[in-house]
C-alpha cells in the first residue's frame, strides 16, 4: 500500500519535471560609438545609449538529454559568417550540433552595424569599419558566453505554449496611383497580429522566462535617432520584466518584411508598443496553453535559391548615373564587383531551421526579411495552433 501511494504521489512530478531549461543574459552594448545599421540616410556614428542592448538564451533539454539553445539579440541581424562562428565555437565548447542552435535578431534599426552584415549599410571609412570589427568580435565573445551560462542553468520546467493578440502592425506596401509599390501604410494588407509565447516556469509553477514573437519591424523610431535603443523589442522586454519579478523576456521577430509598427517617430511610440505586446504576452498565459511533452527535435538545412538575372554592367552605370540615394549606392557596389572581375552570384543557400518542441509544435525559423505571407501560409497548411513562425534567423542576408 506504501508503494502504491509512493508512485502516486511521485509519478506526477516526475512528468512535471520531465523538461528542463535554462535562461541566461548579457549585455551587448557597444563600448564606443558605432556605426548604426538599418537607415540609409545616417552620416554619423551613434550618439550615446537611449537603452541598452543584451543578447538572451533560452536552453531547453527534453527528458531524453537532447539539448537546444534559442538566442535572441537587439540587432539588425546576423550576417551567416558571424553565425557560424558563434555556432563552431559552441559545438566545441559545449558539443551543441549546429541545428541545435537558433540564433534570431529583433531586427532593431537603432542598434550596431556587424561585420558581413546589409553591406550596402556597413560603415564608410577605415576607421568607422575597424570599430565595427571590434564590435562584432565582442559580441561574439557575449553570444557564447551566453549560450553556456544558459546550459549551465538547466533546471527542471514546464513548457506551455500560447497565443496572444497584439494589434499595432500595419502592412508597408503602400500602392501608388500608378501601380507600383512604396513604403508607406497600407490599411489593408495583410498582416499577423498573433503574438505566440512559450512559457517557461519552474515545476512548481514559478515564472521563469518567456520567449516571445511578434511580426512588425522594429522601426518605431527612424534613421534620425542616434542613440542606441532596442525599439518596440527592448521597450517590451524591460516593461514585462518589470511587472513580473526574476523572470525574462526573450524576443524574436517574425515574418514582419512587409510590416512596420503603426504609430512610429518617437520613443514615446515605442514605449506605447512595449506595453501593449507585453500586456497582450500577460493575457495569453490567463488562458490554457499546450502542454509541451515529447522529444526535441532539430533541423538545419541550407538550400539553392535562384536569384533573378542581374541586370547588365550597362544598365548598372545608367543606374549609377540616374538614381539617388541608396539606389546609386547599389548601382556602384555591382559596378565595382564586376570591375573587379568578381561574378555576380545567380543562387543562394538559403538556411531553414526548425526546432520540435514536444509531439504538436513546430518552431519554424526562416532567414532574411521575409515577409508575412509566408507564416500566414505555413500556419494554415501545418495548423495554425501548433505553428510557430519566424523570420531574421541565424542569417539576415537581404534587406
């Protein structure tokens, strides 16, 4: 009889702490001015910290000892040769395989340029890019310190997923009277206003952490800002965190290329769009998430995708000559490869991850800008309660 009561008592926790997981941050705040990425029309380098910046990781083990560690970032993006950097020194630090790690990008237009990263945006002088080298290895420095302190911090937990609603993304591609296309508001098309939330707490039900997504660009405030600042992303992630003790907040976009915040101009702006993603993240866990039981699984893969012809060196120096702005800027980069003799690539491989977390949800991790159309598509094909989609992961190649 003893027994009997032992395992019925016992049994349940031991379901409970079937998973484990571990949160870790660090700041990633350049040391000196910088050169900013994500507005073509910047002269300077930054001018001081509005907000400072942080790289996060979340890693997860399932009942089986297979590990996964999510990192988030305030950045533009990860160009693919930082990324695999990061990733090899992982694998060898801490035997993480390399479709175990998922590293994503707020994508915040206020943050540091990275070496290799939107070169178009890189910085123009000597010593501005030598800055950027400085900056760039120390943040790779701060992404694996991270990514062990996360592994380090395995404990037992329960995972829930749920999905929350947050209203203030507006579609981009606004349509001129002569048909083409500008970036401007475009009330009716489309957009994700889901806010999906893993929730990560201690089997006793203490909140832990949560990892969150949202698809609008972090672009709240413009290429006139010269502070630092992680957006919309670091407002949410300081106003949950300070509304839920000891507990982080993990962002990573989602398939917001065609997507801007509706209101935008002033840090207020961004203010306004923190609380309400960090209100519509508390909503979503009052109501009963998916339980996340089962094995974790990983994949990466990378696969040609063809390239549309590029036009010819004629017609790049009548664009050079022409255009304005960031168009001449890309006219003369073109020109001065094939100057070079350097061929003008006609595919890419592009990188696809995706993380199983339990028997139902499915973590898709898409690269570069992509816009909403895709999560809206793979969310109805695969199910739209158990798929989970993001964009600017593990390599932010085009803009």
């Amino acid at each position: 009889m003893i027994s009997r009561v032992f395992l019925i008592l016992v049994f349940p926790a031991l379901l409970a702490a079937a998973w484990k997981a571990g949160v870790a941050e660090t700041h990633t705040t350049p040391r000196e001015p910088v050169w900013m990425s994500g507005y073509g029309n910047r002269t300077t380098p930054s001018q001081g910290v509005a907000q400072d910046l942080h790289a996060k990781a979340l890693a997860l083990e399932d009942p089986h000892g297979r590990r996964a560690v999510i990192v988030t970032t305030d950045l533009i993006g990860f160009s693919r040769a930082v990324a695999e950097r990061i990733a090899a020194r992982a694998h060898a630090e801490y035997r993480l395989s390399r479709e175990r790690l998922l590293l994503t990008s707020s994508h915040t237009h206020t943050g540091p340029a990275i070496a290799g990263n939107l070169p178009l945006m890189q910085p123009p002088t000597e010593g501005l890019q030598a800055g950027t080298a400085r900056y760039t290895r120390y943040l790779e420095d701060q992404v694996v310190q991270v990514i062990g302190q996360a592994l380090d911090d395995l404990t037992p937990a329960e995972l829930s997923y749920h999905i929350g609603r947050a209203g203030f993304a507006m579609n981009r591609r606004e349509r001129t009277p002569d048909g083409s296309i500008k970036l401007g508001d475009n009330p009716g098309g489309p957009v994700d206003h889901d806010v999906p939330v893993l929730r990560v707490a201690t089997p006793g039900g203490e909140l832990r952490a949560v990892l969150v997504s949202y698809a609008a660009h972090n672009t709240t405030l413009t290429g006139r800002h010269m502070e630092l600042h992680g957006d919309y992303a670091g407002e949410f992630q300081a106003a949950f965190e300070a509304g839920q003790a000891g507990a982080k907040a993990l962002f990573m976009l989602g398939c917001a290329g065609d997507a801007n915040p509706g209101a935008r101009g002033t840090l207020e702006d961004a203010q306004d769009h923190g609380r309400e993603l960090s209100n519509a993240v508390v909503a979503a866990m009052q109501t009963p998430g998916l339980a996340i039981d089962g094995p974790l699984r990983a994949s990466f893969e990378r696969f040609p995708i063809q390239l549309e012809p590029a036009p010819s060196e004629a017609e790049w120096r009548r664009r050079a000559a022409q255009a304005e702005g960031l168009d001449r800027q890309i006219a003369e980069y073109f020109l001065s490869k094939l100057r070079n003799g350097e061929p003008i690539p006609q595919t890419y491989d592009y990188p696809l991850q995706t993380l199983q977390l339990g028997d139902a949800l499915e973590l898709i991790a898409l690269s570069g800008e992509v816009t909403v159309g895709y999560a809206l598509q793979l969310k109805e094909r695969l199910g739209p309660k158990t798929t989970w989609v993001i964009g600017y992961a593990n390599d932010v190649m085009a803009y």
